[in-house]
C-alpha cells in the first residue's frame, strides 16, 4: 500500500492490567528522533483494554498522538483480533513506518501484520535510523550474531520491524499532551479462531526482571555448576542486583533461560553489569554491551569480555566474589 502520512507508528503493547509493556515506551525515544528526521508525526497505537495509564505513559513520553483501542476483547493477546485491528487501523491512516517491540506477543503480531498489509519486516532490531532518502534503516544481528546487518524497505509501505525490548532507554516523562483519537474497532467473535482457557504465569520469568535492573551480576560457564551461582547470588544480593548468566550456563542446566542475557536471551541496559566467568563471545555481547559501566572477572587476561569492560580483574571468581561482597557489606554497613 502506498502511505498516506509521514507519520511513524510505535505499537505500544498493554500487560492485562492495562498498563504499557516497557518496549513500547522505550521505543518513543528513538521513535521521537526518526519522527523528526522523516517530518512526521510519532503515533502511539494502544491496543488493550482498561488501557489509560498506558495511553498517558506514551503521551508524556513523547508521542505527538495517541491512537487507542479499547475494548474487553483485546484483554488476552491473541493474534486474530489484534492483528484485525492493527491492519485496520494502518489502512485507515497509512503511516510510512511501524515498530513493535520484539515480545513474545510483538514477534507473533508483527509478521502476520506485515503479511497482511504485504510489506517487509525486519525481526528483531537492535538499531535504528533515518536514511537520507527517508528510509528506516532496520539493524539486526546476522549469521549467529557475527555481523551486523542494515536492511531496507524501500519498496513498500509500512515499513515494519520488531526491536527487542532494553535497546533503547526511555526518556524522561514530560507533559501530558498528545491528541488521544479513539477508535472502535468491532472484532467479529468468529474471526477469532483461538480461545484463552487458563492463564498459567512463569513465576520465575516474572521475578526476573533483567530489562529493568539497574544492577545485574551474571556467571557465565566459568562458575562450573550450578552450586558455582552461589557467589554471583550473594554478591548480587548486597547490591541489590538482578542475576543473569551467559548462553553456556543457561543450556548446561545450571540456571534458567529467563536469566540468560545476549542474542538468544534478554537485551539488557543496566547501570552497572558485572560479569563473572563469561569469556564475552559476541553473541553474549550483543545483550549487554549498552550497560552503562561494565565489570568483568575472568581469570584469562586475554577473554574478550576485557575488550568492553570499563573495570576488570583478572583472577578466580571464587576467590574474589567472596571479599568483593564482603566489602561492600562492610562499606554498606
Ligand atoms: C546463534 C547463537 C546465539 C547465541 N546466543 C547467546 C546468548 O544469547 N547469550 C550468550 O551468552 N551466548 C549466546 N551464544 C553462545 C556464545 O557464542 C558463547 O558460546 C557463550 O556466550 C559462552 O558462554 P561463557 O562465556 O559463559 O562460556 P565460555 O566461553 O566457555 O567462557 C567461560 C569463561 O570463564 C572463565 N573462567 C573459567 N573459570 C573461571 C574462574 N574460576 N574464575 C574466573 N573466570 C573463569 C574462562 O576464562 C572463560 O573466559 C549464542 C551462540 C549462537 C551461535
């Protein structure tokens, strides 16, 4: 479809109680600054129901418009009645490009929406920008995470990518002033081809909330079990911290995949992200290398993990996680 706007689109995903899922709103940062660049407006699109906070969120955040859909059928997630409503709404408006961010939900959402509407998707972004020529320059990680890659969507419109959540941090709220439009979209119950019977939560997902740590210590395969997280808990306890691990510890059985963080695990941007026995294989590095100072211990002075760490020691983490965490007891005390 041809678009009818300059206008970019952030799919703003609701949790159950209404509120916004994180990504939606980090993605208002980098929305605000390609917005600007392709002269349009950044458009928030809620999509839930009982959604308010999330409306106001996305308006103080920075969308110059919020576009919400509120209705007791979109309380589950399911693809048949958001993907309906998202395409009927693109249609209505024609923005020239879409983000979403890459959930569980987003990843489903996106490309039968794309398909849809017949244009390209780009999966699973890690950053973006503006080409002069207007075009969103879509960048992913390719072959297993060893390059890079910039993809465009010049033909089509929308242009459409999904971007993991902790790429990109949210701004500062400030006034409250988007124009809200609501719109009524009617879902016909037989569109619906799923049903949600029971809600089971993963109750270790849900305690592990590494997207919005600050602090992260995570243990990598040099732990050597998992008895070997011991350490990297008690220190991350002191601090307050979240626990992460690499991929080789997370498929070794010692620890589980909520906590893995990287190309396969979470996308992290913590404040302070301290690494214990983690070599810093690329893959690893493409989730935690935004962290603001990054801590590594490693007792190979040449593992690549030293190559961003900011601080780093060279030694045994079972030597040296035991008087870090003492000290900063001592000092807390
Ligand atoms: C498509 C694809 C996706 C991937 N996704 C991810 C991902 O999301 N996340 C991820 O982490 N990996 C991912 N990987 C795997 C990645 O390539 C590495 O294999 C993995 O990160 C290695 O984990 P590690 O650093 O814990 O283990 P290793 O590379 O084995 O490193 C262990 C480190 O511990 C150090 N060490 C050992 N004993 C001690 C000790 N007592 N004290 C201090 N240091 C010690 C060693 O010197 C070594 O540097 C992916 C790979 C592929 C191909």
């Amino acid at each position: 479809m041809e678009a009818k706007t300059k206008d970019l689109w952030v799919f703003v995903e609701t949790n159950e109680d209404g509120s916004p899922k994180n990504v939606g709103i980090e993605l208002l940062t980098p929305g605000r600054m390609m917005a600007d660049k392709q002269g349009g407006k950044l458009v928030a699109v809620v999509i839930g129901s009982g959604v308010d906070a999330a409306v106001r969120e996305a308006s103080t955040h920075g969308a110059d418009q919020v576009i919400v859909v509120d209705n007791e059928v979109f309380k589950h997630y399911t693809t048949d009645a958001y993907q309906i409503a998202l395409v009927t709404l693109v249609e209505k408006y024609g923005p020239t490009s879409m983000m979403i961010g890459a959930t569980n939900n987003g990843r489903d959402l996106g490309p039968r929406v794309s398909s849809r509407l017949q244009t390209g998707l780009t999966a699973d972004c890690t950053a973006l920008d503006i080409n002069d020529d207007g075009n969103v320059a879509w960048t992913r990680p390719a072959f297993g995470g060893n390059l890079m890659a910039t993809i465009l969507c010049p033909d089509h419109r929308p242009q459409i990518g999904t971007v993991r959540p902790g790429v990109f941090k949210k701004s500062e709220p400030g006034e409250d002033k988007a124009e809200i439009i609501r719109e009524d979209i009617q879902i016909d119950p037989s569109d619906i081809r799923t049903r949600v019977i029971e809600l089971i939560k993963d109750m270790d997902a849900e305690n592990v909330d590494l997207e919005g740590a600050e602090i992260i210590v995570s243990g990598g395969r040099g732990v050597g079990g998992p008895e070997g997280f011991a350490p990297v808990e008690a220190l991350a306890k002191v601090l307050g911290a979240t626990v992460g691990a690499s991929r080789a510890a997370v498929d070794s059985g010692w620890i589980s995949h909520s906590h893995q963080v990287g190309q396969t695990g979470k996308t992290v941007g913590p404040k302070l992200y301290i690494a214990c026995g983690i070599s810093g294989a690329i893959q690893h590095l493409a989730g935690m290398s935004s962290s603001d100072v990054i801590v590594a211990i490693n007792k190979d002075e040449d593992a690549p993990i030293f190559g961003v760490a900011d601080y780093g020691v060279v030694g045994d983490l079972f030597q040296v996680l035991p008087v870090l965490t003492e000290e900063i007891q001592k000092a807390r005390a």
